[in-house]
C-alpha cells in the first residue's frame, strides 16, 4: 500500500497566532489542508484505487457525475483570464488546472463547513479600521484570498498555467 503526506511547514502555522481568530483560521491553513486532502480524490487522484494503483474504482453513475462536476469547472476556468500591461489576453486553460481548481474549491467547501461546525465560528475578533463591520463569513473568505494573494504580473501571466486568448 502507498501512503500520501501532507507536509505543512510550520511557518503557515504561525501566520494563524497571535489572534486566533477562527474565521482565519480556516480560512488559510484549514483551506490548505482542505485543497491537500481533495488532491486525492481531484481529476488526477481519483483515477487511483485505495492500493495506490491506476484503477477505475467508481460506479458508472458515480464516474459519469465525477466528470460532469470536472468538465463544469474545466469550462468555468476556461473564461478566466488576464490582460497584459500591453493589452494582451491570457486565459487560464481549465484542462490544465482542473486538479488544482477541484482541489481549491473541495478544500475551501471543506474548510467552511468546518468552520462554521465550529462552536467558537463567531468569536468576536479585533476590529482594526480596516475590518469594521466584517462579518466572521467574510473574514473567512478574506483570509483564503489573502494567503493565496499574489500582485499580477505579465511574468507571472506567460509562465503559469495560461494561454494567449
Ligand atoms: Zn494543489
């Protein structure tokens, strides 16, 4: 039998303290640890049995399902896309990345649900100027977006995952 691992450096625990906040919380490492477990079962991990072997371990009805859900988020990504500084249109190829996509949308569905099983999910937290009037649900959301968060840039654009529209 072969095992995975998730390996979670200690430093993205850290980014949790010195608030913790539970919307937080969830929001970044517990939608990482969502995204990692999903990637056993996304378009590339569902393709192996429980022995780690390549093997069509699904129903029909359930395999037909699988790839309804895959090909619905391969075509939402396919409209994703970014413009250049010079006007240059990239788009995300949602073939590509449907691993990663069904892997980000598993993990965070997991980790709201989580979340708001939580008994503390709306512990108040510190209400610096810029979160006055934020609810619990929105930190959540603002903290997977935050962690994840990169400045685009045309680099970035040309060497990831993209396309010339
Ligand atoms: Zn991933």
């Amino acid at each position: 039998m072969q095992y995975s691992k998730i390996i979670i450096p200690v430093a993205m625990l850290q980014m949790n303290s010195p608030n913790d906040v539970p919307a937080a919380f969830y929001g970044n490492i517990g939608a990482v640890i969502g995204h990692e477990i999903i990637h056993g079962f996304d378009t590339n991990g569902a393709q192996f049995d429980s022995d780690g072997n390549i093997n069509s371990w699904m129903s029909q009805a359930g395999q037909a399902s699988f790839d309804s859900m895959a090909q619905c988020v391969i075509n939402e990504y396919n409209e994703f896309n970014y413009t250049d500084s010079n006007g240059q249109v990239y788009k995300v190829n949602g073939v590509q990345t449907a691993g990663e996509n069904v892997a980000d949308n598993g993990g965070l569905q997991a980790a709201y649900n989580a979340f708001m099983s939580d008994p503390e999910w709306n512990k108040p937290f510190p209400q610096t100027p810029k979160l006055k009037d934020t609810t619990n649900e929105q930190l959540f959301f603002l903290a997977f977006n935050r962690f994840w968060c990169i400045p685009p840039s045309d680099a970035f654009a040309a060497s990831h995952d993209m396309r010339f529209a």
